[in-house]
C-alpha cells in the first residue's frame, strides 16, 4: 500500500470534515480573545480563542477539535460567515 492508499483508508476512519449542523448564538469578547458559543445536533458548548503574551494564538475546543485537526473551529466560522452582511 502506498502513501496515498494509506491516506485514503484513514480518512475512511477518521474523517477530517466533519459535518454537524452547528450555529454561533454568541460572541463573548475579553482582553486577548473571545468565545464562542455554539448549538447545534450534537449539543452544545463553548469554543475558547486567545491570544497568549508572545502573540500565540490557543483555542479551547472542549475536545471538539485535537492537535492539529480545526475542522470543527473551521465549521463555526464558516457559520459566522454565512450570518455576516457586509454592508
């Protein structure tokens, strides 16, 4: 197997889009950051964003998101896009 099938068997496994219907009800801003709070089919929580004194941003996913997998994170600003108007 190569790399490509190997890649192919785990995103059959472990899929990195996941799609939950979830919506942003709230922005809570704070010094250096702000969270979000989001409902959706799969309940409900908090998604913590900050920015830490080196200027490194950190984000509380209540264990929606893992390392490097911000598909989750992703999914909310995709919704938060879709409830901006642009004026």
């Amino acid at each position: 197997m190569d790399n490509q099938e190997i890649k192919k068997e785990i995103g059959k496994t472990f899929p990195t889009e996941r799609k939950h219907n979830v919506n942003v009800y709230n922005v809570q801003g704070f010094t250096n950051g702000f969270v979000l709070q989001w409902q959706g089919d799969i309940g409900f929580g908090e998604y913590t964003i900050h920015v830490d004194n080196d200027g490194k941003w950190h984000g509380d996913s209540e264990c929606m998101d893992r390392g490097e997998d911000k598909s989750f994170l992703k999914q909310l600003f995709d919704d938060i896009l879709a409830q901006i108007e642009v004026e």
